[in-house]
C-alpha cells in the first residue's frame, strides 16, 4: 500500500537519526513514500517545528502522514500522539509543536493573542479532529530507547497507520491536546495593525504574523526596529534595501536585497511589527 510519510525533525543531517527512522518505516511499509520537509530546526525549538510544519502541510495529498518530531521531552511522562484532521494525520509528542494545526482548524479567538513564550496548556479538540494517545506497545521498535522515540515509537507507528491499522488500536483516545497561544495581530488604540515576528527563514526574511487579509490595502508603512517601509512590493527585486512583501506562505515578510533582513535589523522571533495606513 502506498502512502506518504512526512519527517520534520531538529535531528540535523550529520548523524544517523533520521535515516534510522526511514529504516524502521521501510523495513514495515516498503512502499511508503517518505519525504523530508526539514531536518534543521533549531535544537528543541518547538515553535519554529510548528510554523514550519504548518506552512508545508497542506501541499501534501490528503491522508498523507506527518512526523513532528522535536522533542525535548523525550523520556518524560509526556505523552505521544496521533491527532487526526480532515485532510492528514499528524504523529508528534504532546508538547505544542501541532499548536499551528490545531489553531488553523478552530475559529480565532475575539481578543488578540500576544507573542508569548508561556508553556503549551491543555487545550479541547475542535470538531472534525480526533487524537489517539499512543500507549499499545504491539507496534512499537523494541527495545524502546528512552531517548529516541522517534525510531522507536513514531516511525513505526507511522508505518502501520500506512497501511491501513485502524486509529483505535494504537491506544487510547484523549479530548485535548497541548498547544501555546498562537499569535495574532490586533489594531491598538491608535488603529496600528500590531504583529509579530514568527519566523526568520534561512536568507534572513523576517515572516510577520500578518497575513495578506489583515492588510487594509498595500500604501502603508511597515516599521520594525525603527525602520520605515513604505508601502508592500510584490517580489524580493522590486526595490533596493528593506522591503515588505506577501510571502509565499501569505503572511507579510520584510526583506533586504540582495542581504540579510535578520542580520542588518539584529531582529528575532516575538519582535514587533508595525503596520500604518
């Protein structure tokens, strides 16, 4: 049976680890379809796995299987989950990183949701949704590492919901999941549209929390670390220096030609971004 397996991991690609994991699922489903989205996540970030993964997601076919395994809390009494959406399933440790998921699937929240570095809380499953506890230890990699359950645990679990093991019997099913706010913009009292920084990419683009919809038009004037944008181009080359644009993931990014946005601002994850008509 043919499926397609997804791996976005903080393993790197100068050890064995993810290879391991392509062993156990093959060595189960020699037909799985195994595709990386990415391997260089910064150690244990949770947050940069989750926004990762939720901008690849959704270009995959439906029921495809995505591994998220980022997990500083491998060995604890966290618990390993399958959580099932309408289009893909989703294998990961309980610990935020399908906190993008979860959000993208409810109804946003009527008050705006800060940058917050808060630990994940419980949070229900929204309709349409079903998560699984993975306690049966019949599809496990034995002997099961404490410190690697990605091989030992979720690889093969994975290959066995690749072909076709019913959700129920990898354990037991469960209400809630953890996740940890998901930051959205929001209009101050001076009718500032207020982001945040979520994501800086490998060539230094900062992706704001803005999407194109929040936009009340393209003349504003971006700010960001006391730097002033004005108005939104339409690709990185249209003008020299610092630039805003509509990414490809749809969210509002500033960027430098030919340059590194990141690295002239000196701006990370949870900064500010300021947009004005």
């Amino acid at each position: 049976m043919t499926a397609v397996i997804t791996l976005t991991t903080d393993f790197g690609s100068s050890d064995a680890y993810v290879a391991c994991m392509k062993g156990v699922i093959l060595s189960i489903n020699p037909k799985a379809v195994i595709v990386d989205i990415c391997h260089s996540i910064e150690p244990q970030n949770i947050r940069q796995a989750a926004f990762i993964l939720s901008t690849a997601y959704q270009y995959f076919p439906r029921g495809t299987i995505h591994l998220a395994i980022v997990d500083p809390g491998v060995g604890s009494q966290r618990k390993a989950i399958i959580l099932k959406t309408p289009s893909a399933f989703f294998l990961a440790p309980d610990n935020g990183v399908l906190s993008y998921i979860v959000n993208e699937l409810d109804s946003p929240a009527a008050e705006p949701v800060p940058h917050a570095l808060s630990s994940p809380q419980p949070r229900e499953l929204v309709p349409g949704t079903e998560a699984i506890a993975i306690t049966n230890p019949d599809y496990w990699h034995h002997p099961v590492s404490a410190t690697f359950h990605g091989r030992d645990i979720f690889a093969p679990v994975a290959a066995h919901l690749s072909l076709g093991t019913p959700l129920h019997k990898f354990g037991d099913k469960i209400g809630c999941i953890h996740m940890f706010p998901v930051p959205r913009p929001y209009h101050d009292a001076t009718g500032d549209l207020v982001g945040c920084i979520l994501h800086v990419d490998n060539f230094g683009n900062l992706i704001t929390n803005i999407r194109s919809s929040d936009l009340p038009g393209k003349e504003v004037t971006v700010t960001i670390s006391s730097q002033v944008i004005q108005g939104v181009s339409q690709f990185y080359a249209q003008r020299e220096g610092l630039a805003a644009i509509i990414g490809s993931s749809g969210y509002v990014e500033i960027s430098l030609k030919n340059g590194n946005a990141a690295a002239l601002l000196k701006a990370k994850v949870g900064d500010e971004v300021r947009l004005k008509r």
